[in-house]
C-alpha cells in the first residue's frame, strides 16, 4: 500500500483528532504503515511559545501567530518527507490550510498564507470536517483558547474552509453527525479516492 497523507480540517470539537485516529487504525489493520501528526505540535520549542500566544502569555498579531504556525510545520518537513518517501502514510489533525483559514478570518491574505508554505508536502487528501460554530461551542464549554471563544471569527473561519473545500483534492463531511457514521464515510471516502484506483 502506498504512503498518503491524509489531514482532517475543522473547527476545534469537529472530531478531527477522534477521526484521525480511527483513520490511522483501519489503515494499521489493513496492513499499513501509518503515523498520526497533529498540528500545531506543542511538543517543540516553536509549539511551546504558539502555546503562549492561544492562551495570553504573549501578545503576537495574527501574522506573527501564523507564521509560528507555520515555522512549527516546516519543524517537521524532513520526518514527513522521510516517512512518505518509505511508503508510510501519514494522517493529520490540522495542517497547511488551517493557517489559510484563521489567517484569512483574522484579515490576512490568503494567497501570502498559501506562498509561504508552497514547501511543505502535499496532502493526498483534505477531510473538511464541516459544523456549526454554535456545535463548537456546545462541544467545548470550558477552557477555550482566544479563537474557541470568538464566535464571529469561527464563521469567518467555517467559510475560508468551505471555500478551501471546492479544491479537487478536499472533501467536506458532516461533522455534526455521531462519530460512527462519520467514521464509515471517512474509511469509504479514503478506501475510494486513494486505494481503489
């Protein structure tokens, strides 16, 4: 089986991570190589300060703040590439589009935010996990970080998204449904566009 990077896109509580990771092991039953990314990845020096800046330890401006998101996915470009290379496929909570989509919420150019990272590679397949800001919130009482808790902005965000979904290589799913019957059509949406060919 060859190596695919599959990434999940949505608002925050869409069940990007839950996905990714049902996705990861159907494809690990089936035989597969596969690593689950998540991004942005707090785990690095890069993840740590992006960290600060969601929960107001810093004061960064939206370009500032993506170009960390940003930084923080070319951090991992060579493990990506390596992975790929072998055959690995790779599935991922978030990736380049998300900057495209808060930026362009936060009134930065989207063509600017898509230049900057022409480097990295490539998904195979983009899983807009579509729901209402309203569902986001519902999902998510709690400990919400500076965008979780800016509903406009979400709206903004939800419609750089849809519009991003109109790309031969996107998908866009209800993500309002129960995570099984999400699961179903994520393994089917996979299995058709990627294996049966």
């Amino acid at each position: 089986m060859p190596g695919h990077f599959i990434v999940f896109e949505g608002l925050d509580q869409s069940g990007k991570q839950t996905q990714a990771e049902v996705l990861r092991d159907h494809i690990v039953a089936r035989d597969g190589r596969c690593e689950l990314l998540s991004f942005p990845d707090y785990r690095t020096s890069i993840g740590a300060e992006i960290a600060r800046g969601l929960h107001g330890e810093r004061e960064y401006g939206p370009d500032v703040m993506q170009l960390l998101y940003v930084a923080n996915r070319y951090e991992k470009r060579p493990q990506i590439e390596h992975w790929l290379r072998a055959g690995v496929s790779l599935v991922s909570d978030r990736y380049v589009a998300s900057s495209i989509a808060y930026g362009e919420a936060q009134g930065l150019d989207p063509v600017w935010l898509t230049e900057i990272q022409r480097f990295l590679p490539p998904a195979s397949l983009t899983i807009f996990l579509d729901i209402e800001p309203d569902t986001a919130v519902q999902r998510k009482a709690a400990n919400r970080d500076r965008y979780e808790r800016d509903l406009a902005m979400l709206a903004r965000v939800r419609e750089s998204y849809r519009r991003q979904a109109e790309a031969p290589s996107w998908a866009r799913l209800d993500g309002g449904r129960s995570k099984n019957a999400v699961a179903a059509e994520v393994i089917s949406l996979v299995e058709s566009r990627l294996w049966r060919r």
